[in-house]
C-alpha cells in the first residue's frame, strides 16, 4: 500500500477550464513552500513543458537551469491528470506521484488531489524535516488545499 | 471568527468516509493515510462546515460499535431544503431511521437516524417561523435565548 494524501476543493469553473489552468497557468497560481521546495536554489517558477503524456513538469530556476520535477504519466484535458513528483534530494527508487481529478458537480469542478508514494521516502529523509510521518503528510496535505485555493482564486479573482 | 468541529471516531472510518458520502452527501477534502493504506486523519465538509473521521486512536476514543451502542455526544445536521428527500436517501444508504421526518414545535422539520457503526445524526430544516410566545404555549416551558 502507499502513504498518500489526498485533498479536494470545488472551484466555480467548468473542468476544462480547471483543466487548462492548472497545467497551462501554475506558474501564476503556484505558491512555493519553503519546507517542501524542489531544489535548494528553488523556488523557480513551475511551467508544464509540452502537452499531452511525456510532457515535463519542471521548475524554472533563477540560473536558467530548470529542474524536471516529473514526467505527465496521463493527460486528459477536463479529466485527469497523473505526473512524477520528485525532489532533487530524492534516491533512486524514491518516486512520488500526483494525480489530479476534474470532475463537475453542477456548474462548478470538484478537483481532487491525490498524492501517493511517500512509503518510497524513508523516514529520516532530509525531505521530510524529521516530521513524523502522518505530520509530514498533514502538512504536504495543507499546502496541497492551499495551492487549490490558489487556483481557485487565480480563475475567480 | 472561532467554529466547532466534530472529530467522529469509527472502527472502519474508510468504510464511514464512504457512507457519509452517500447518505448524507458530505464530501471528502483532506485524507491522510499511512504506508499500509491505514487511515490516518480525514476531513469532510457539507457547505461551510466539515467534520473529521478518525479511527480508535486512543484507548479513550471508540465508536458506538464498541461501546454496545452508546452515544456521548450527536451531531446535528441543518439544512435549507427538503428534509424527506434527506432522509429517503439516508434510508437508502442504510441507515436506520430512528425517527422519521415530522415538524417540531419549534418550527424545524427533523429526522433521526443511526449509521453503520451506531452514530446517531439528527437532521433538521426549518420550515416555519415560530416566535417564543407560541413556543411557550405549545410546550408549557419557559424559554430563554429563543432567537
């Protein structure tokens, strides 16, 4: 089984529109979090790279240089999205997924996070800041309702 | 601005998160669980409120299905609209009506019922206005703080 979190907001938006914004404008409503950043020179600006599976996720970095924070495993505009979730400080063999769901309910967009694989992270990590785990995965979770929130607001300012 | 939250312990609070879902329509928002898929902390919301469902996770915290049935505490749900409908989809959910849905001196309109594990949820919609003076008369109590 995997360690996972999994978070979900109603946004006041069509899927497709949710859709569109989260991969084609998180650079906009992305919020960095200092204890879950990317790399130690992030935070960057995030941006999909590509469309469709094989697209990159990847963090823009102040240098220029820009780290691949995962591969897009399924993309289906206005439904479902899965991508690769990694951490510079990551092993081999620590890998971490998110998916995220786009569903409607009425006028409006359920959106449900779902990220999974923490089990691959051992405790200990330096990526888990001597958190215990169900603390560490409360507060990626937190900052997950967060970013959704950001989204949100970024499609309904 | 300070709130309430009920955390509502279960044996089988993955199972609970389902249910709820079902009967009485709340919608799951934040799940936690651990490397062997173990509930860890959960969230669920209906309009501005949410609840947690959380397993027996201390020797003082049970639920109802460990205790012979026993409360210590209910939750109350209120709604704007159609209390029947609520209740015939609680009831087909699975729940055991305990009370079905009738008008109550105060102006609500109320159902009770018991979940799975034994929580008692009671169910209310208001649907008349009804001022203290005709309170007082119906019941023969003295009322403080009617709002």
């Amino acid at each position: 089984m995997s360690a996972r979190i999994l978070v979900a907001l109603r946004i006041k938006a069509a899927p497709a529109r949710v859709f569109a914004a989260f991969v084609g404008e998180i650079g906009a409503w992305w919020r960095p979090n200092p204890l879950f950043s990317f790399t130690p020179r992030s935070p960057g600006v995030l941006a999909f790279d590509g469309e469709g599976e094989g697209a990159r996720l990847v963090e823009r970095l102040a240098s220029g240089k820009a780290f691949e924070v995962g591969q897009v495993r399924v993309w289906t505009p206005g439904e479902r999205l899965v991508f690769g979730w990694r951490q510079a400080a990551f092993a081999p063999g620590m890998d971490t997924e998110v998916e995220v769901r786009f569903e409607p309910v009425g006028e409006e967009t359920r959106v449900t996070v779902e990220h999974r694989g923490w089990e691959t992270v051992p405790a200990g990590h330096v990526a888990r800041h001597g958190f215990p785990d169900q603390l560490f995965l409360l507060r990626h979770g937190q900052w997950w309702t967060g970013l959704l929130e950001g989204l949100s607001a970024h499609l309904l300012p | 601005m300070p709130r309430l939250t009920s955390a509502l312990c279960y044996k089988d609070p993955k199972a609970a998160l389902k249910w709820l879902e079902a009967a009485f329509g709340f919608e799951l928002v934040l799940l936690i669980e651990d490397g062997e898929g173990n509930l860890a902390h959960s969230q669920m919301t209906l309009g501005d409120s949410h609840v947690m469902v959380g397993n027996e996770w201390s020797a003082d915290h049970a639920s109802p299905a460990s205790l012979g049935g026993k409360n210590t505490q209910t939750v109350h749900i209120h709604i704007d609209e159609d209390v029947d409908a609520h209740c015939q989809r609680a009831r087909a959910a699975g729940a055991e009506i305990l009370a079905e849905p009738e008008t109550q001196f105060y102006g609500d309109r109320t159902y009770r019922c018991r979940d799975p594990e034994g929580h008692i949820w009671t169910i209310g919609q208001t649907v008349q206005a009804v001022t203290r003076e005709e309170a007082e008369a119906a019941t023969g109590l003295k009322i403080q703080g009617w709002a």
